[in-house]
C-alpha cells in the first residue's frame, strides 16, 4: 500500500472487496503501484448483466422526474467529495489537480443538466392524414448502458453516460479503463451512498481489460455500448454491436488544428494553442495537434510558441499535485515511446522542432514526464495523419484558406476543430467546411462545456453525448396512432378493404 492509501480508502471504503493479484494499477506520477485488483471472471460479467436487466424491469417503471431525484442526489454527493475525487484522478490519470477539479464540476454540471432534463424527456404529436385520430411520437427506456471508458477522463465521461442513462430510464454497467479502476471504484461508492431506496444494481462497475470489455460489448442484453477510447478499440467494437443489431456510441480518437488567419488576434490564439496542445499533457482527444497558419504569420507564430513552450518544459513540467505545475506526466512507458517514435519519424521532413525530451526522472524511474514538443513543417505531411497521445504540436503553413480547409480536412479523425480569426467571413467559411463534429471560433479545440453534443465525425466515431438532445441516444423511439372515434377507422393511404 501507498503513502495515497488514507486517500484511496476515504473514497473506496469496501477496497479489501475488490483486491487481487490480476490487475495492478499505478501512478504515473511516481511510477509506484497503488494496490492490485481482481478482474471480474465470465460468469461475474455474466452476472452483472443479469442484474442490470433486473433493474431495468424496475427502473423503468419509475417517473422519470423521480429518476432524476437520484441524479440530484448524486450532483450533491459529487459536490461533498469534490477534492478528494479531484486528487484521486490526478493520482492515477496524472492530469493536473486543477484539471482533475475540473473533470469532477464537469460530473457536477452533468448532474443538474440531467436533473431538468428528467421532467423535459419530450416527444412529439404529428398530424394525421385520418380523421378522429392522433399520432404521437414517444420516447421509452431503451435498458441497460454498457459504457466502456478511457483513461484520460477517467471519471467524466462514465457521468456524461450514466447521468443521461438514468434519468432515461437505463440502469449502467461500467467497464472503465485498466489504468484508471479506482476513480471507477470510487464513483462507484458515491453513487450508492445515495441510491438507498432505490432498486439494486442501477450502476455496476466491471474491472478489467479489452477481453472484459468485449464480454460486455458482445452480451445481446446490452442494447447500447458507449465505448470512448480509441480508433483500433472502436474498429473493434463498432462491428461486433452492429453484428448483433445492437447500438454503439463511439467516441474515438481526434487529430484537432486551429487555424491561424492573418486576421487573427493572436493575444487570443497564443494562450488558446498553448492551453490545447500542452494542457493534460496533450492527453485529451480534443488536444491541439495541429496548428495551419497563414504563410505570413507562421515563423512568428512558431516563435512564440516555441518560446512558451520551453518555459513550460523547464518549470512547469512535473508532479500534477502540485499547484504550480501545468503539465503532468503521460500515462505510462508506451506513451512516451509512442511520443518518441512520432517525433522520430517527422525530423527527417521538419523544418524545426523544439522540446519534446524525457524531463523530471528524479520523480520516479517508472515516470514517464515529457518536455512539450512543436515541430514547424513547410508543407502538409502523411505522418501526422496518425493521433499520438502526447503534447505534441505540428504547425504547418497555408496560402489561401480553401487550401488551409483542405489541409484541416485531410486526416482521418474528425472530433474538435478552430479557426483564429477577426475576419466574419472566414469564421463562416470554416464553420461550413470543417469536417468535424466541433468547430469553434477564438476558442481552441480542448475543452468543451457539458450543454452541447459531444463527439466527432468519421473515424472519431460519430457518436453525441453529453448536452443538447444526445439524450435520445438512451432511449427508444416509439411512433403510435391512435383512434379515438365512433365509426370503423380509416386506413392510411386511402386504401378501402371492405369486407
Ligand atoms: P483505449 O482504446 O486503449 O482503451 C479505452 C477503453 O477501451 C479501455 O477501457 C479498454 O479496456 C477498452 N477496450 C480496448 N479494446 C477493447 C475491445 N476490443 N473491446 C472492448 N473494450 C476494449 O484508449 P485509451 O488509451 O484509454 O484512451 C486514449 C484514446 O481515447 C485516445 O485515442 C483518445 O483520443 C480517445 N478518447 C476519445 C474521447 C472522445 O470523446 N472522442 C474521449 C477520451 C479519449
């Protein structure tokens, strides 16, 4: 056990439930092992799934206004263990504390967004074509939530789902990802200090790996799987829902730009680029990877940017506990070796590069901390196609906007874009031709409030979640006619069948 314990067991009381010898979990601010967990065998996934049916049969039965009481009370207990909750996503994901508070107001706000949205779960009335009859459109509880998640959000994104789910009617079954288990185990523990009175099972958490996580994804039981992680995960999973006629939300990876127009403010988009390329240590799917700028700004802009980001890689490089720290460690071995590789394969073609070398080994041999990288190329390059999870930033330059677009749109992902611009047209134009599920104007690419749709086109997924109406997502769509008159019905379509 760690010096973390009192922290883990605050927020874990049943910890000894969970303890093994299958999965080990560390931080990756020190590299030290925390404790190591069970996983859950076959027949307890088998289980769990049995008992999320079982509390569908009940649950949805519940007015919705009522369901989302629990939701408020879970908004309220979130509130209460804030902090702690904060610290424990810093200890294993590594993010800054202040971005762990973050994630966890993001759990809050979810919450009170889900709270109103219980008493507002709306269908529709359509006109009929027949006489003395009322069509209506009705939204039912769809059942149980399979949601599998990623380690970078390790907490938000189970709320993002769960939240929805609930209020909609679905109980969840969580397999949240095999380098962040605790958050889970901890979320896990506030939910049911307020589901007392309510039915058994409504969130269960299942620890493991891929081949757990394909247990559930593959259980017809489960209608509808949230998986967030990335592409070669949801090229998994994406077919093995659909073979079964099941449902998927897929939030996948992103390869994000802003745009730099020679219109721009750039005492907006300095401090905008800096924050999306090396906030969360470019751990985030909505990270700046890539900045196209103006031909005529570019060498200025590399500049400043090169500038920030050497202070940040000398001082503000290490442990996320502390609070003048803005960049944290990666994750783990694997993703400094892929940042390595990354950088490897652009300096053959990269005009210049800054950073992007091992720092802070005095905080752990089995920490992983980075120097913030960017790299200036004088033309577009198949190698950043790729999404590497690491801070790592390309800039690459444009001549005309229609070429900064066809430049934006060439890779493969298609979650968070930006555009730098004082110019309205040019702001209109790329909010036309963007190719991504968000594309925001003077504001960066990382970062986005829980009340819009969250998700990405092409192989980020093309999933929504979070705000606006990703809701239906949860549920099923119904249509129904009724006849409410005396004589015998009209058939649609005029069709006479007199007998
Ligand atoms: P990952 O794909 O390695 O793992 C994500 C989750 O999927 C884990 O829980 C893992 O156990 C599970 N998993 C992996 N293979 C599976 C399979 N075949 N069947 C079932 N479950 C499987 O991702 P990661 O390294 O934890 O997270 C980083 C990635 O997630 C990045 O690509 C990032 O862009 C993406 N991400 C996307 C979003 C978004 O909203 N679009 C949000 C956060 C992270």
């Amino acid at each position: 056990m760690s010096a973390h314990t009192d922290l883990i067991r605050r927020l874990i009381p049943d910890l000894d439930s969970y303890l093994g010898s299958d999965l080990p979990v560390y931080s990756p601010i020190d590299g030290q092992l925390l404790v190591t967990l069970k996983v859950d065998s076959q027949s307890s996934i088998d289980d769990k799934i049995a008992r999320s049916v079982s509390a569908f049969h009940q649950w949805r039965e519940v007015p919705a206004p009522q369901r989302g009481e629990l939701v408020r009370r879970l908004g309220e207990a979130l509130r209460t263990h804030k902090e702690d909750l904060a610290k424990l996503v810093t200890l294993e994901c590594g993010k800054i504390l202040e971005e762990g508070r973050g994630e966890v107001q993001e759990m809050i706000d979810i919450c009170d967004f889900a709270v109103g949205l219980s008493r507002q779960l709306y269908g529709l009335t359509i006109a009929s074509e027949r006489p003395n009859h009322v069509m209506q459109e009705n939204w039912l509880p769809l059942g149980p939530v399979g949601i599998i998640s990623a380690f970078n959000f390790p907490v938000a994104v189970w709320s993002w789902n769960s939240c929805l789910a609930l209020v909609c009617g679905d109980p969840c079954l969580w397999k949240p990802s095999e380098k962040t288990p605790l958050t889970a185990l901890a979320c896990q523990a506030i939910f049911d200090s307020v589901a007392e009175g309510y039915p058994a099972d409504l969130s269960l958490v299942i620890l493991g790996f891929a081949e757990q996580g394909d247990q559930l994804v593959s259980d017809s039981r489960v209608p509808l799987i949230s998986a967030t992680g990335s592409t070669r995960m949801g090229r998994a999973v994406g077919p093995k829902v659909a073979a079964r006629f099941g449902r998927s939300l897929l939030e996948l990876g992103g390869n994000n730009a802003v745009i730099v127009t020679p219109s721009a403010d750039l005492g907006i988009a300095v401090p905008s680029i800096l924050f999306g390329s090396v906030g969360t240590a470019g751990q985030r799917c909505t990270s700046t990877r890539r900045v196209i700028a103006h031909e005529s700004l570019i060498g200025p802009l590399y500049e400043s940017l090169s500038k920030a980001v050497s202070q940040i890689g000398e001082t503000k490089v290490g442990d996320p506990l502390e609070a003048s720290t803005l960049v944290g460690p990666l994750i783990d071995q694997a993703a400094f070796d892929g940042m390595q590789s990354a950088l490897d394969r652009i300096r053959p073609v990269a005009k210049a590069i800054t950073g992007g070398e091992r720092t802070r080994e005095d905080l752990g041999t089995g920490a992983y901390y980075a120097r913030p990288a960017m790299v200036l190329l004088s033309e577009n390059s198949a190698v950043i196609e790729e999404e590497t999870f690491a801070p790592i930033t390309y800039l690459i330059p444009y001549r005309t906007l229609e070429e900064a677009l066809e430049i934006h749109n060439s890779v493969p992902q298609g979650l968070s874009s930006a555009i730098m611009t004082t110019d309205v047209r040019e702001a209109e134009y790329f909010k036309r031709h963007s190719d991504c599920g968000i594309a925001n104007v003077n504001i960066g690419t990382s970062g986005a409030e829980i009340g819009g749709a969250f998700g990405g086109e092409k192989e980020t997924g093309g999933g929504r979640e979070s705000g606006s109406d990703s809701w239906k997502a949860y549920m099923r769509r119904q249509t129904s006619t009724t006849y409410f008159g005396r004589e015998r019905p009209a058939l649609a379509q005029g069709i006479t069948f007199d007998v």
